[in-house]
C-alpha cells in the first residue's frame, strides 16, 4: 500500500522545480503535477486556435469524464456529482437549498471555516433559523457522544468540517454519519482540505452532501471545485439560483429543474479547469488515495515530532487522528514575522488567525497560527531543513 521509492521519484519528477526551496502544500494550493498542467494548457491554447465553444465542443467526452472520476473518488454515482467554481460557492448551492424555516435548527462545530458560519449567521437573520454549537472532547474533536442531547423535533441538518483550516484535526466524520442517518437528519461535509488527502468513501462517510476544491490536494487548477449530493435529497433541494444549465424552460410561465446534482451548476464555466481537474483526480486515483493518505499522515506525524523537539515551539493541533497539517506557533516571534522570515528563504508557509477560524481561535486563546502543510511529494530532508529554519 505505501508508495515505493521509484514511485516517488516519478511523482517527484512529475513535479515542476519551483521558486521555493521547501514547497509544502500551503496558502491554499499544492504544486500542480506535469499531466495535469498539460491537460490544462492543451484545452487553453485549443481554446486560442479555435475558439470556447468548439474547443468544448471537441472536449466533450473529457468533460463527461470529470464525472466519473469524481464519482470514482467518492464512491458515488456520477449523476451526484456537479462541477462547481470553488469548494465555497458548491456548498453555498446545496445549504441555500435546504427548505429551511424559521425555528429551524443546525447543529455545527468550533472548527467551522468563517465562511459557514457567515452563511449560518446570514440564514438566522433571514429566515430566523438557530444554531447549535457541539462540544469538543477532550482532544478538541466533535464528541459525537454528546451529539444526540442536541437534537430538538426542529432539528434538520448537521454540518462537519472534515479537516479544519486551522489544526491538524482529522474529525470523525464517519461516526457523525451514523448519527445523523439514525436521527434523521441532513448531513453536510466540507472536504475543502481532505479531498486529495484521504481516501473519502461516502458509503462510510454517510453524508448527504460533499464539497471539494481542486486546488489544494488534489493539485488541480484554482477556480475548479465539486459538490456531491445525494440521490437521496436532491431532488428535494431548490438550488438558490438556475439557469439553463440547472433548468429547461418549458413555457413562457414554467420550467423543470434538472434532475440530480447538476441542477446546481452554471452554463459558463471554466472548460479548461475542468478538464485540469479531471486529470488531477485521475492522477491521484492513479496513485492511490489509500497510499496518498498513509503517505502524507506519515509525514506529517514527522514533522509534528521534529517541531515538538525545538524549544519554544508549540504545537497546536488537535484530535485523535491527525492530517499532514500541522499548526504551531513559537515564543520568539509572531506567525506572521516567522512566515515573512521563511518566505525571505524561499519557504512557504501560511497563517491562520481568528478572521476564518474565530470559535475556534478565541476559545483556545490563539489570535495567530502557522501552519505548514506536507505532501505526498515533500522529503525527509525538506522537512529536517524547514526545522532547521524555524529554529533560527
């Protein structure tokens, strides 16, 4: 199951020499791989020859197989799965469809993204829905033990970040699965951060709804992302807004939303992405996704171990499981300062602070994080002389 030394080498060989010495799959996007820029590139300058409309046109059958790819990678049936421009906006698409009314309930997470819970917040002034917030066990996971206390008659759906962008937390989507199936209610996964990490099955995952980006992981273009719904509920969601690629115009005073996910999709789109993004989810399905994730956790944990080692660093992550995300911050300067300092030597880092992780944050007392994130293509000795600069 674990790649081998040839395979990442040609993994590696598949990746382009970058401006940075240690490239770690940070600030939002990984290194795209040669096949996948090839993909990209080759659909553009068609586009330049001949024009959008026919170089789609010619492209029809790569278009189509975004789908089962897609489909492929989760487990699904590919009339469940919609292109969308960005994790975000795919599920803005499926949560501003939910038939929501006033005293509704959603039950949610501390360690939603910001923009969630701007749509929670926004969807409790206007259609005056609650919020529940569940509590964290001891490791800083989701309890789903205390899940079922939450559950009041109005209750409709819950919602779980998969991989929260603020920590290494790997959360138990799979439990939270089962206890939604057994209470009845709609169950929405971000997978922004574990699309491309982990091997997503939504056979054991359970969730209603999915979405994705191909921009980080998956190491597909930017502007690309994808929503899973259900067959189950799709049907029962009216999409916040269609046009003729979600609905036919059938009179001068009707229409008939298209029936699956892809009622949830634009006409225009960005034919050349979503060919790039067909080509990253192969060439993870390529590889593996089971050997992606041992990989990448491996490293992770190695990097966790040798951070932990330097006096005045603190590691930051949370859960019982963790990712190849690891969050730390260090007694001598700011997250900010050590990313400026990294970047000065040609390292990238991020930093995440309370403006997109703000329950989270404020309840840990962290105004700032650094958080470096490894991948599949990421070396011992990267990680040993990204140590070596944290440390001074």
């Amino acid at each position: 199951m674990a790649l081998s030394p040839a395979a990442l080498n040609r993994l590696r060989a598949d990746t382009p020499a970058c401006e940075r010495l240690i490239h770690f799959n940070n600030a939002g996007a990984s290194l795209m791989p040669n096949p996948v820029f090839e993909a990209l590139t080759e659909q553009l300058e068609l586009e330049r020859r001949i024009g959008g409309y026919e170089a789609a046109a010619s492209a029809a059958d790569k278009l189509d197989g975004l789908y089962t790819s897609l489909a492929r990678l989760l487990g699904a049936e590919a009339s469940e799965i919609a292109f969308i421009e960005n994790a975000t906006r795919a599920w803005d698409m499926a949560f501003y469809a939910m038939p929501l009314e006033p005293g509704d309930r959603i039950i949610v997470h501390s360690s939603e993204y910001a923009s969630s819970y701007l749509a929670f917040l926004q969807l409790k002034k206007r259609r005056g829905i609650e919020i529940d917030i569940a509590p964290s066990d001891s490791s800083g996971q989701v309890d789903v033990d205390a899940l079922p206390a939450l559950v009041r008659p109005t209750t409709k759906m819950i919602n779980l970040v998969h991989i929260p962008t603020q920590g290494g937390l790997i959360n138990p989507a799979e439990a939270v699965g089962r206890f939604a199936r057994e209470h009845g209610l709609t169950y929405f996964l971000d997978a922004c951060q574990s699309a491309g990490q982990l091997d997503l099955d939504i056979g054991r995952l359970g969730c209603h709804v999915l979405s994705g980006t191909g921009r980080k992981f998956l190491r597909g273009p930017r502007g690309t992302g994808f929503l899973y719904v259900s067959n189950e509920i799709a049907d029962r969601l009216d999409p916040p807004f269609i046009d003729m690629r979600a609905a036919t115009w059938t009179s001068t005073a009707d229409y008939d939303l298209r029936s699956g996910a892809r009622r949830f999709e634009n006409w225009e789109s960005f034919v050349a992405g979503r060919i790039g993004l067909a080509a990253a989810v192969d060439y993870a399905l390529d590889i593996g996704l089971l050997a992606i994730e041992e990989r990448v956790l491996e490293l992770g944990a190695t990097l966790r171990d040798e951070l932990e080692a330097i006096d005045g660093v603190e590691l930051l992550d949370q859960g019982e499981r963790k990712c190849g995300i690891v969050t730390f911050r260090t007694e001598r300067e700011s997250a900010s300062n050590l990313a400026a300092r990294l970047r000065a030597a040609r390292v990238n880092v991020s930093v995440t602070d309370t403006a997109s992780a703000r329950l989270d944050l404020e309840a840990r007392g962290i105004d700032e994080l650094a958080r470096a994130s490894v991948h599949y293509y990421n070396t011992d000795d990267e990680i040993g002389r990204f140590v070596e600069l944290v440390g001074g």
